[in-house]
C-alpha cells in the first residue's frame, strides 16, 4: 500500500461523521467503498468510533483482525462427503468462524435495544445499526488479507453472509508505521476508501477530553504553543511518546491518586509517571509544569480573591488562570463562589490582557462543551458590576480575534 502518511489528510472528527454516512449507505444496500481510517497510533481512532456509536445507540464490534488466531477468524475445515460425477469424494466445509457469532449476537441486542427505545418514545426512528472495526489492519498477512477480499467483495466470510444491519469499517496505522506494518494486497486497497486522519488538539479538547475529565492541568499544558509539540509526537520503539492516548491514560492516573490520597502527586513521582506515559521530554517538561498547576490551593485563593495579587511569573499566571477556570465551570455549586471568581478574572483582565480575553474565550468554550448556559452570564453580571459595559467591550475584542 502506498505510503499515506504524506497525503492530504483530515481531522479525525471530521472523517468519522463521513465514515457514519458510509455506513447508513452500507446497511442500505449501496455500492460503496469500506471506509479505512488511516492515521498515527493512539490519535483516537478507535475510542472516536466507540462515542459515534454510544450517541447513536449502535452497536460496535471491535476485532484485530491480523492478531486473532486463524481459526477464530475463519473458522476450522471439517470433512464432508460429496459425490461428483458420480464419484463419492471427501470435501472440506468451514465451521462457523467465531467473530462471525459475536456480529451476529450483536446484531440481534442492538435490533431488541432498538425496539424498547423506539416503543418507550426515546428514540423517534429505528436504526439497529452495528459496527464492524477491523482495527489494527496495518499488520494483515496474505491469509488474512484473503479472507478480507471475500468481505469486501460478497460481504460473507467463509461463504457465511455478513448481518444486513452491520456495516464494515477498517482502521490501521501509516504504512511506515514502525509497529510492523505489512504491505496490503492492490484488490484490497482498490475496495476501500482511504480516509488518512491527524488528531487535532482543538478537535480532542472540545470534542473529547473536557466532556470526558481529563485533568486540567494537561489541557492547559497541551493547549499552550510552548507545549503543543508534546500532543502527539512521531511514534517510537521501546520508548513512550505522546500521543492522544498515552495523555489521556496519563490524566487518568493522574485523577485517581489526587482522588485516593487527597493531595497531588510529588515532583519526583509526577516526573516517573509523565515520563513512562508520554516520554522523557514531554514527561518532564509536563511534570514542572504540573507541579506549578498543582501548587495554587483554589479555595484559598478564592477566599481571599479580593486581596489576592496575581503572580509574578508568566508561567504561574498562565497555570492559575487555566486552575481557576477549570475549579469554577467544575463546581456544582459555582453560583457561590461566582463573585470571588470573577474579582480575579477581572484583574487579569485588567493587568494581563491577552490572558484575560483567553480566560472569557475559555468560559464560553466550557458553557458550550459542558451545556451549562448560565456560566458566562453569571460570570458577565458580576463584571459589570465592577465596570459596567466592560462584557460588550470584551465580546468584541474576541469577535474582532476571531
């Protein structure tokens, strides 16, 4: 397969809305391409078509393909008498292949699933659709390739037919991938549609990683030009890198000590951490700032917000401004500490300019993501009662930015 590392590519969130539209076509019986999602590994592709199918109530099948067991795959020859030309022969038929009774019992959950949510009123038209991933399609060998070219050719695998409500999808790594991609047949590549992808940050922030909790301090590390390198990086061998989901497994550990020993992770522990999740540079580069982001007690601050004097270092500013927003959209009872939040946005608005219109482009990108309508006009009513018309003012400042 030609090397698609260096073609045109797409952001991944936009190509799994086609590859949804591919799949409408697939189940409606049309002559369509299979998709083939393309891109550099952990950038996304899997867990992406996971939320596509959990909003959609579909169904999703995930196999790697190139690393199950044959037999699994394609079932295990058994004999059979038949007579030809007269001639009593002993033949070979195919058992049922295992992956094919998963698709199937999936098939019939999500066509039940469908008809409660239909009759309860939660869904206003059936659509029992059912994923199959074939992930990890960089590493296919010629025997798996063959049984690939009778699934996208007849849509059977083993002469057994593929449910009608299943459409196919296939993901793999670049080419030049160095976690030992194999060359994929010309009749198979010819029977896809090639859709090469890149995760962007802005795509994984807003779509992604503030609904799903990933620690603030990461999003605000990643999101800062100085840092965005880390994000997802050229993949490595016997070393870790950043990638979107080394950064998100890394958040996850990350929340879970803050959350079981009630304190944030030391220097040197954060250090150890960050570098075996996302590399040394990164790693280390992540673990200073994290000890910054992690260093500010917010209720403190926020208690004493009509006294507090912001920092000195741009870094600590940068990091307290990203802790402080995060800490209030978070909140369940925000409406409380509205007024204290706001006296110190409203220095950074004064003092620090370029952070204070972030910090009002942050609140609205939180009200939108996280649907919660009220957090800018709370916020917008106290900062007019410390300078009234300064919200219209700062409005157009973002608008003219934009």
């Amino acid at each position: 397969m030609e090397n698609l590392e260096n073609q045109h590519t797409k952001a991944l969130h936009e190509v799994v809305s086609l590859t949804a539209l591919n799949c409408h076509q697939q189940i409606a019986g049309q002559d369509v391409a299979a998709p083939y999602i393309v891109g550099a590994p952990g950038g996304g592709k899997t867990s992406s078509l996971y939320n596509l199918c959990n909003t959609n109530y579909w169904g999703l099948v995930s196999t790697h393909f190139a690393l199950k067991p044959l037999e699994e795959t394609g079932g295990i020859p058994q004999f059979e008498n038949v007579t030809i030309g007269g001639e009593k022969l002993l033949g070979t038929t195919w058992s049922f292949p295992d992956i094919m009774k998963s698709l199937y019992l999936e098939s019939d959950r999500v066509i039940q699933h469908h008809e409660e949510l239909y009759s309860s009123g939660k869904i206003q038209q059936k659509n029992p659709m059912v994923i199959w991933l074939l992930d990890d399609m960089h590493l296919c060998s010629a025997v798996h390739n063959a049984m690939l070219y009778e699934l996208l050719t007849e849509r059977k695998l083993r002469e057994y037919p593929v449910p009608k409500n299943v459409a196919i999808v296939l993901a793999g790594n670049h080419a030049s991938s160095k976690a030992g991609a194999k060359v994929m047949f010309s009749a198979i590549v010819n029977r896809c549609v090639m859709f090469p992808v890149h995760t962007s940050f802005s795509a994984w922030k807003n779509n992604f990683a503030i609904a799903a909790g990933v620690h603030p301090a990461i999003i605000s590390f990643l999101e800062n030009d100085q840092y965005n390198q880390f994000f997802h990086e050229e993949e490595q061998v016997d070393t870790p890198w950043g990638s979107p989901r080394s950064w998100t497994r890394l958040s996850n550990m990350l929340t879970t000590y803050e959350s079981w020993y009630n304190k944030a992770m030391s220097d040197d522990l954060s250090l150890y951490v960050s570098s075996g999740h996302v590399g040394k540079e990164g790693g280390s580069e992540f673990a200073t700032y994290y000890n910054i982001f992690s260093k500010f007690d917010i209720p403190a601050v926020l208690a004493n917000a009509d006294k507090f004097d912001l920092p000195d270092n741009p870094v600590d500013r940068y990091a307290l401004a990203y802790a402080l927003t995060s800490h209030y959209a978070g909140r369940k009872d925000r409406k409380t500490i509205t007024l204290e939040f706001t006296q110190i946005l409203y220095k950074y608005i004064k003092d620090h300019p370029d952070l204070g219109l972030m910090l009002i482009h942050e609140i609205l990108n939180l009200e939108k993501i996280l649907n919660q309508r009220t957090i800018f006009m709370d916020v917008s009513n106290e900062l007019n009662r410390i300078e009234p018309g300064i919200t219209e003012q700062l409005l157009g400042e973002i608008s003219d930015a934009s």
